[in-house]
C-alpha cells in the first residue's frame, strides 16, 4: 500500500468534518478523501441493516478511489457496521467509539459518564458496552438528542429554541450526576457551549474527534502508513447530494474554507 | 385496468398518512397501497435531482406492484417531480400542491397567501407558481420551516420549544398580512393548533390533504377507475426502513392503527 495515499474518512453528512478538522491538526502530512452521504443523511433514526448496507457501499467507494485506511467518522455507523466492516476488509478501520470511551473512562473521577447521540448510537449502546469493558463498575447514562442535528442544520447553535431544547434533554443527564458526558455525535462539538451551560462547568465533555484522530495517527504509524513527505497533503470533499449546502455549512464543522465539493451517486 | 386495483400513495415517511386519512374517508371502497421511504427520509433538503430519481424508483414499484393510479403525497415530490413522472407514465398522477394551491386561492380574500413548507418545496417556489396561475394578481409569502418535521417526529406537537420555533418561523408570515396559509408539507396538518395561535385565528389553514382526496375522487371517476364495490377496500403499509417507528408514530398521522408494516429495500 502506498503511504502517501489518502485517508478515507465518511459520515452520514458533514458532521464527520468535526474529524478531519482535527486529522489536519493532528497529521498535517496525511491526505485526506471525505465522502458525506448527503443524499440519505440522517442515519440516526435508521435501522442498523440499512445503515450497514450504506456503510458498504461508501467503503467499496473509498477502496476504488485507492484509500490506504478508513475513518468511520459517523457515531451511528461506527455502533452500527464498524465490526463487519474490518471483517469484510483488510485495511485498517478506525471508528469513533472506541476513541470516545475510552477518554471518557481516563476523565471521569466518579465513574458516572454520560452519553448523548442520536436515537439508533444511543439504542445500540455501543458506547456502554466499551465504557463498561474499560470500568466494569462504572455508571452509564445515555440520552438521545435527536432534535440536536436539525438544530445545527439550521444553524442555531446559541439560540433560545436551542437553550430550551437542551434543558429538556440533559436536565436528566445533570441531574445523574455525571462528571463526563460523550458527545456521541461529531455534529454535537458544534453545541458545547450550549451543553456546557446545562450540564454544569465542572463536567468534562468528551469529544470523539480529538481522540480519534490520535488513534489514526497510531493505528497509520504501526502499519507503516503514515505519510512520510511532509506539504503533500491534499483534500478532496465528495457528497452524495447538495454539494452547495456541504460547502456553505460544511466550513463551520472544518473551521475553515471547502473550495469545491464533488458529488457521487451511491445505491 | 382493473377498477379495483388499489391506489398506489407515496411519500419520503410517514407524513402522506395524512393524505391516506383522507382518502379513506372520501373514498371507503378504494384500496390503498402506501409506500413510505423512510430509509431515505427526509426529502425535505434534498436536492431536486435526488428527489426524482429516489420518486421514479418508488413509481416503478408501484406499478410493478398493480396500482391503478398514483397519489404523490408529498410536497417535495410533488415539486420537484411531478411533471416528469406524469411525462413518463401512462397512468394518472396526482400531486399535493395543485389541489392545495387551488383550496388557498379559493380562501383568501384579500389576495394575500402564506406558503409554509420544506426548503426544498419552498425554493422550488411550485406552490407560489401555481397560486399565481389562478390569481395573477396574489401576494405569495413563503417560509422554510425545516425543524417542523423533525419536531413533529419527537411527538412534540404542543411543547414549550415547538411554540417558540413556530413564532420565528411563523411571525413574519403573520406580519405579511395573510389571510391565508398553506400547510405544504404533509406532516404540518400536526402542528394546526400551534401554527393557528402564531398566524391568528381569522387566518385559513389550507391543509392539501383534504383536497387532494377529492382530486383523486374527481380523477378516478373521469379515467373510469373508481372501485365499483363495496366494502371490499383493503390498506397495505410498505416502508422502506424502520418498520417499528412507522407502526408507532404512523397511528398519529393517519387517526386509527396500523396493523402491518411490511419492508421493501430500493435502490
């Protein structure tokens, strides 16, 4: 495998843009291939065969275009396909759980961890599970947020709809008593302030992102991936559908500017 | 073509039940074959060119499926493919937004109408087209109102932040001065109460799904289609994910339970 080939990263939309931000930070050297499915976003409220099936199909994508590894930067396709998808394939696959767990078990001091996501990450509990296997004593709230995404769609990140609709999903969540709570939703770093207020100051919010990116840096450099040159990193950005949207919001979830989105046509 | 073959509905979910509704009480001897994509809801953002390939798909199952005539019973659809999918079949299609065009134009008085719907039914500005076919001279105020749909999938038809979200999005529509407005999404009918108390109550709710079923009365009988006998209807309910949520939340669309959700996969 070539060590200055992409990396492959995809997510249900543009939340998965939370990630590549901090692949740039982290591996500036590494090139990186997105594909946003556009076209069938949200997977969230989708069963967890039809989110595997369109899990597939943007791997087989990515293998096509000659990716060296892939990120699965979607929470709900991480809990739903990671373990068939690194069954059927014999590149590297990183997914977003394994990473967010495990920060939130070196976080807590109480081992009371919160979890909010979308309806099909939190029904799945993928994220208990892992929590539990590194702290099998630990306590583990979850809460779906499903109005959190249309919400950040919209672009109301701080406003009064938001604030009000935040209360109702995390006052049970404060109320727990966690000291850590997974943004279990690459869109939700987009809301940290708002979550923050409610959760209370001292609740450390785990953001997947960061830690998966860490992990990709590993997982490249012991298979003998990483990018050896450095100022050869390109990005290419492909969504399955409405690539203006993916280029006008996609910029508040990369933190900087999309210049040209491709489309593709899956399924 | 056989009279009583059923009438194949479709939408992007659950929100054409209120067509369904409808038609079941205009129309006690016709079947029903109800096709709901919800592994690719919502259509809403989507762009047009995704709109219709996923609606010509639906089409050709339906018919593969014996349907005597099509209802598309939603208004992004209805926008965005209605005219190639009547180009392409010989068999009569209705859509959602002429009959509700004609109901709003027929209601107001001073000529001054309010469209509210999805942002892809709104930019296609087909409501606004069609209003003004019929009263050259109207005034069209139209508004996007993403969040409607997925607060109406929450069940949070009369909460504190479905109130709120309705002033913003529903205050300039009061403020232009309608005398009328077009509920152009199927799922809105579930909101009349609140988007009532926004607009005021002197102002017409036009929800499409009352005349749409009357279309379809009208059409039946010119092609010589409507079902001769009685008692004899019978209602299948096909989506294409989640079949669990569609029986759950699709009792509060359609008034009276759902006994079976069968699943097909397209595409």
């Amino acid at each position: 495998m070539d060590r200055s080939a992409p990396i492959g990263v995809f997510d249900s939309g543009i939340g998965g843009l939370t990630v590549v931000r901090e692949l740039v930070k982290q591996l500036p050297n590494e090139s990186i291939l997105y594909f946003g499915d556009t076209a069938r976003v949200p997977y969230g409220p989708k069963s967890p065969d039809t989110v595997l099936r369109y899990s597939r199909e943007i791997v087989a994508f990515l293998r096509s275009q000659g990716v060296k590894a892939i990120v699965v930067a979607c929470n709900t396709a991480t809990a739903h396909a990671l373990p068939a998808l690194r069954e059927e394939n014999d590149l590297p696959i990183i997914g977003v759980i394994e990473p967010g767990a495990r920060a939130a078990a070196a976080a807590t001091r109480t081992k009371r961890v919160g979890v909010i996501g979308t309806a099909g990450t939190v029904k799945s509990a993928a994220y208990e599970k892992e929590i539990k296997r590194l702290l099998p004593d630990a306590f583990v709230f979850s809460q779906a947020c499903p109005l959190f995404v249309p919400l950040i769609e919209e672009g109301w990140m701080d406003e009064d709809p938001t604030r009000l609709i935040a209360e109702r999903y995390l006052t049970p969540v404060a109320e727990a008593n966690t000291d850590a709570v997974v943004l279990g939703c690459t869109h939700y770093p987009l809301l940290k302030s708002v979550i923050g207020r409610v959760v209370g100051r001292d609740v450390r919010l785990i953001d997947s992102a960061e830690e998966t990116a860490r992990e990709t840096a590993g997982t490249l450099r012991s298979n003998n991936l990483d990018a050896e040159r450095a100022d050869q990193a390109c990005y290419r950005f492909i969504a399955s559908d409405a690539p203006e949207t993916f280029l006008r919001v996609g910029q508040r979830f990369l933190g900087s500017s999309i210049d040209r989105v491709e489309t593709v046509t899956l399924g």
